[in-house]
C-alpha cells in the first residue's frame, strides 16, 4: 500500500467511535438535528388525511360486507343445487 493509503484508512479509536457514552450522546445531538429539520404536517392537515382514512376504513369494510353476503349465498344455493347442502 502506498502511504496515501495508509493514511486514509481509520485508526482503531476513529473507527469504534470513542465510548459508549460519546457515542450516545453523539446520536441525540444527530437526532434532535434531524428533528429540527422535518416539516411537521398542522393540525388541520391531521384531520383532515384522519377523516380520510377512516372513511376509506368504513368503504372497505363495507364492500366485503357485501361481497362475503353475495358470495356466502351463491356458494349456499350452489352446494343446495347439487345436493351437498339442505336448504334452510
């Protein structure tokens, strides 16, 4: 290896990253940075994308309600018609 080389490649401290404690302390000052920097929805954006995905739960649920209904019956006056199943 040539000497640039040699000189790029991290030291055992540099690579560990000091002690645990440094390192912990390093990661909440990284962290409350990071946090500083996202944009933060407001409170009405909330709302309104909670109204939507509640309204979007009830649509889907009911749509398999009815599918399970319709699908329950014709599979019942299947199994009826070639005898499987007694009619109720």
């Amino acid at each position: 290896m040539s000497e640039q080389q040699v000189q790029a490649l991290p030291n055992s401290e540099a690579n560990s990253g000091g002690n645990m404690l440094d390192r912990i302390k390093e990661y909440v000052a990284d962290l409350q940075g990071e946090m500083r920097r996202v944009t933060w929805p407001s409170a009405d954006q909330v709302k309104g994308t909670t109204a939507v995905v509640i309204a979007t739960v009830f649509a889907f649920s009911a749509y398999f309600f009815f599918v399970d209904f319709v699908m329950g019956h014709l599979i019942t006056r299947i199994f009826t018609l070639f005898g499987v199943a007694k009619a109720q």
